[in-house]
C-alpha cells in the first residue's frame, strides 16, 4: 500500500502568490511562486530566515489569510482537488480534519477559558460527530498517546496550568484528533528550551512513523530539520531557492545562501584556525515590499555577476532530487 | 592544586561566593503565606579577565538573574560578589555608580531595551555624559567612532531606534556598552532574538571588540553551539545552582553532570548522543517555587540514589579545574 501511496504526492503547490496589500498601496510579495509536493509519509522541512514567507505560504495551504492579504495566484492540489477553488464549508470540513496544523506559539494557541478537555472534544464533535462523552475518552487517549501524564486531570485543567512543553503537546494531540494525513508545524519548538524540543521531535517523528502522517515542518533552526525530516526546502524572499534532501543540509549546499548559511552556523571549532570568526552574511534580509530585480540574493551574495542582477533564475534541477534558483548551476 | 594556580596567570575578575536571591511573591489567597521563588541558590563562581565564560541552561533556571546580579542591577539576598577583589555585593548606588562603568550589560531583546523616544545617538552618549568621561566638545567625536566601530554610520545617531533592524539594534546596544570602555560585559542572550544569518555578524563583533579592547564576558545563552564555539569555560546551571563548571572543551568532550548529558544530547543534530550514555529525558523542570529536597536534579535523573534525596551534592573538583555537584560521580 506505501509504495503506491509513495508515487503520489499528497499535496501539490503549483505556483503559489501570496500577496498583502499596504498602506500606500504597495504590494508586498510575501510568497511569490512556490512550488512544493509532499508524498504520504514524508516529514518536508520548509527553512528560511523571518520574514521569507515560509508562514505565510503554510497558512495560504490551509486558505487562513486574511484581508490586506490574499492569494494572487497557484494551485494547492490536495489529493486531485484544488484547495483553493473550493467554497468555505468544504474548506472548513479539510482543516482539521484532513490537514491540521501545530502553531509556533502554544500559549497563544490555547483558548485560556476552556479546559484542555473540552477544546480537545470540541474538534472531533465538530469532524468526527462524535458525542461529548465519547470525545472526553477519545481526548483522554489522546493524552496518553502524545506522554501527558495523568490525563484524567489534565483534562479538566486550563491551558495556564500547563508547562510550554506539554501545551505543545496538548496541541499535538488537537493536531492528531482527527487523524489527518497531513500536520503542518510551524515553528513547534521554537519556543521550547533544547531538552523538552527533544521530546516534541521524537513524539513527531513516532506519530510519523506509527500512522503514516505527513508533516511540514517549518523552522528556521537547520538542525531540527537535521534531525527529523527528509527533504528540506531553503527559502528566500518568498521563493524557494533550493530543494534536496536533509541529509545533503550541511554536506551538499548548492546556492550560495544555503552555503553561507551553513557557514555563519556556529559549528564546532577545528583546532587549526585560530580565528574565532563565524562567516557571516553581509547585508540583511531584504524588504519584501522594495526587492531587487534579479536574483533577490544578489545584493548579498558573494559571487554575483552580471546576469544576477538583471535576471531572475528559475529552480532548475541540477542533481535528482536536488533543485536550485541560482545562476551558476544554470548552464 | 598547586599546578593549576601556577597555570592561572589571569587574575579573577569576578568572584561571587555562595550567591543568593530570592524574590518574594504576593501572598497566596488562603494560605496567608507569601511564595518564596529561589531563583538562585548559591552560586560560587569565578571569572577570568579576558576569557568567556558561557552560563548555560534552560530557560527560569537562574541564568539571568545571576547576569544581573554581577553588574548590581539588582541586590542579591545573601553571599558576595567580588569585582578585583572588592566585595560590592551590598553598595548602595552612590557608592556603586563610579564603578558601573566598569561593568555593562547587552541586553536579549534590541527592541525593549533601546529607549523610543531617544535618538541613537543620545543612547550611546548617554553613560558618556553620566560618567563625566569626555569634555562636552568631545562627546559627540567619541559618539561617531563608536558608531564606526559596530558598524553603523555617523548619519545614524540622528535617527530613532524605530529606523533600524534587530541586528541594527543590538549593534546600538553593544555600543552603548562599550561607551564607558567596561572591563567586563554581561551579554544576556545577545543573538537568540535574530535571523541565523545576522546570529554571525554579531557574534562576530562581540569577538572583534573582545580582543580589541581585553574584555572579559559573562555569555548567557541556551544555544549550545554557540558556546562550543566561542566560550573558554561553561558552566551549566540547573534550577539556581551550578551543576558543572569546566573548560568549554572538557564539558563537551567529557561532561560528568547527568543533566549535562542531557542538555548536549538533546541538542538536535548533535554527534553526542551517538558516545554518551542518553539521558532519557523524564519530564519537564520543576517549579522554583517548590523546589526538591536533596540535589534538585534528582526527579528527572535516571541514575538517583538515596543520597540524592536526602543530600544537596556540592560543587566538587575533579581535577583539571572540572567541578562537578552529583552523588553518583566518585
């Protein structure tokens, strides 16, 4: 059933534009043509730096833009289907229940007047029909399967009463109820301290590996992507720039940003260079609403010519499974 | 012993001596009684000039209130710090604000601690002007050189803190640090609010400017690369205590501590965990609002015995100036 599963993206951007109408009546191009395919059973990590759209290309999947932002352009085919031609109650019966997602932040997420019990039963009445006290139990289970321990209680606690990790985990748990085949992560450890991101990556990659479900994983923290998932999709300004496999992250980057940035991440020093500089990148991350005409790292990028500047690349394939936006590789 | 003094050439900066502080929270509604947060719980530390040292550990642990406590931006409960041998743990301001510009602090996030309504360039002069340290005529030349120094331009110091980025920012706040030419600089989570690729360019200024001008660092953080990278000694810190203090490559070749293990292995991507025993990881820090009896690490080790129930471990040496607080290490 995997293999033929396998051959069929789950999910497929095409030509993504996410766009949000300013002030003065500029356009920032938050998301500016991306294109992505996630199989069944594959953990994506989607990495880039604040600001480079990779929130914003999630939420535009689960259609949660909202006005002065809105999607300009693309498809987002799930399973044949166009998320984005569909009417709003079909859209409803998807989120959540096929795609779920898991916020960066878990003391936002939570609704504080309602117990952990109740907002967990809530989600698979509203999906699953079932009946109240059927979706206390089911929420108990829940909380068995994501390690909260002592569940019976925790049920009956507000969102306060929780630690950062096991709010996390309470909504991991939300992001399972309705054992969707797709869970996008945003960020889901960055507000975590190292050894309790730990845990939350190890319950992803078991409920990955128990149920098949596919995650996008969001991130900006390379070795998170490192350690979970499988392929990884560098972005820049809107636009992914490189596509590989997370194994190549460090060994193998190709365009020259996903170089430096591999270079500017403190690794352990070798006792030969006496220096302790770290490589950093020039310049800053670009602002979205004024961005340069050709290829939107050129400003910074070491190896420019003169081609970078008037003409954008595309994302050509130079390698199998291994995409880069980037002059150099193109002839 | 004696070959280790020898070896120490340096001379200590900082010294505190079983350090306290606890904050008194409102009283409970019932109980009458006001919560006790002990935030930390004797800390016996010392820091050479020049190097840095790197405090690590998770976040409520103590790590930042300790930074605060070192440049006296708050008074600590009960113990000593030394600063070249003089005990300021007690001053009051009058006596302390001569000795400030000696010690200064970069602050985690470059958006709340930049004052608004103050251009760049009266928050770098500002200390300059407190501290009486160049004639009037003078400040503003020094203004611009230190602008010029982190990187930024001599037009900045007109504009607002509104103008500028985080890595902008925390540039404008390493500069007003470095205003007064401290000996010694508190830098409190410096990099964790920026872009990876502007983590670097700061980082590497820190560096520059170390080297530059001889100053010794106390570096706060939870990245734990970053301290592999660029500290001379760590010292991790669990719930208020030091648990391990050692030179930054024997804490990552060899680290003794069971939550030491833990942190380094927990780290994602890491080669740790592939030589070191594991540490499972049981559940998340307790409250410093109830602390546990004995070694506070104990409910989340593997390894515990009854000493560790009982017993509080004390910071022990090892050799090599490796010291360690656990029962289970002989």
């Amino acid at each position: 059933m995997k293999s033929h599963k396998k051959d069929h993206p789950l999910l497929t951007i095409r030509g993504l534009k996410t766009e949000f109408r300013l002030q003065d009546n500029k356009v920032l191009r938050a998301v500016d043509g991306v294109d992505l395919s996630i199989r069944a059973g594959e953990i994506h990590g989607l990495v880039g730096e604040s600001g480079c759209g990779k929130t914003v290309a999630a939420l535009s999947v689960l259609r949660l833009i909202r006005w002065p932002g809105y999607i300009s352009d693309g498809q987002v085919v799930w399973q044949s289907e166009d998320l984005l031609k569909l009417k709003k109650k079909e859209m409803q019966k998807i989120r959540g229940k096929e795609i779920s997602m898991i916020f960066q932040e878990p003391m936002t997420s939570l609704n504080p007047v309602f117990t952990i019990g109740t907002q967990l039963a809530d989600v698979m009445r509203l999906h699953d029909g079932l009946s109240k006290n059927q979706a206390l139990n089911k929420a108990v289970e829940l909380l068995g399967i994501v390690k909260i321990a002592d569940p019976y209680r925790r049920i009956k606690e507000y969102p306060h009463q929780l630690s950062g990790g096991m709010r996390q985990r309470v909504m991991i748990a939300m992001a399972i109820s309705c054992q969707p085949k797709l869970i996008i992560a945003d960020e889901p450890t960055t507000a975590l301290d190292v050894t309790i991101q730990k845990q939350i990556l190890d319950l992803m990659k078991e409920i990955q590996e128990k149920t098949g479900t596919s995650f996008i994983l969001i991130t900006h923290d390379w070795d998170v992507i490192l350690e979970i998932a499988t392929k990884v999709a560098v972005m820049y300004a809107g636009r992914i720039i490189e596509y590989f496999t997370a194994k190549d992250l460090y060994r193998n980057p190709m365009h020259p940003y996903a170089r430096a940035l591999v270079q500017s991440i403190p690794r352990k020093r070798n006792k030969e260079s006496s220096t302790k500089r770290l490589k950093a990148i020039a310049g800053n991350v670009p602002d979205l609403a004024d961005l340069p005409v050709g290829c939107k790292f050129s400003p910074r990028c070491p190896d420019v010519f003169e081609q970078c500047v008037e003409v954008e690349p595309t994302l050509k394939e130079i390698a199998p499974d291994h995409l880069v936006r980037c002059w150099k590789y193109m002839n | 012993m004696l070959e280790i003094h020898e070896l120490e050439m340096q001379e200590t900066l900082i010294r505190t001596v079983n350090l306290k502080k606890y904050y008194k929270l409102g009283r409970r509604y019932f109980s009458g009684h006001s919560a006790v947060l002990k935030a930390l719980n004797g800390v016996t530390l010392n820091i050479q000039a020049g190097e840095t040292l790197g405090l690590v550990g998770e976040s409520g642990c103590g790590k930042s209130t300790f930074g605060r406590l070192l440049v006296r931006l708050e008074r600590p409960t009960s113990g000593e710090i030394y600063f070249k041998g003089e005990d300021i743990s007690f001053y009051k301001e009058a006596i302390l604000r001569p000795l400030r510009k000696n010690m200064q602090i970069v602050f985690q996030d470059p958006y709340s601690s930049l004052n608004p309504k103050m251009t760049v360039g009266d928050i770098v002069s500002e200390s300059m002007r407190v501290h009486n340290l160049y004639p009037k005529s003078e400040i503003d030349e020094r203004t611009i050189e230190l602008l010029c120094l982190v990187g930024l331009t001599p037009e900045d110091r007109k504009k607002y803190p509104e103008a500028f980025s985080g890595g902008q920012r925390q540039r404008i706040g390493i500069a007003r640090a470095l205003s007064v030419k401290p000996e010694f600089v508190v830098a409190d989570e410096p990099v964790s609010a920026l872009d990876v690729s502007i983590q670097a360019q700061i980082v590497n200024l820190l560096l520059e400017i170390q080297e530059k001008f001889n100053i010794t660092y106390l570096f706060i953080t939870h990245d734990l690369r970053l301290v592999e990278y660029i500290c001379d000694q760590v010292a991790v810190m669990y719930l208020g205590r030091i648990v391990e203090f050692a030179n930054t490559e024997d804490v990552y070749k060899n680290p003794l501590h069971p939550y030491t293990r833990m942190l380094l292995s927990s780290q994602p991507g890491s080669d740790f965990d592939t030589k070191l025993p594991t540490e499972k990881i049981y559940m998340d820090v307790p409250s410093p609002l109830n602390l546990p009896s004995g070694c506070v690490f104990y409910p989340r080790c593997s390894q515990k015995r009854d000493a560790c129930v009982k017993e509080v471990p004390i910071l022990r040496d090892f050799g090599l100036n490796h010291q360690v607080a656990c029962h289970l290490i002989n």
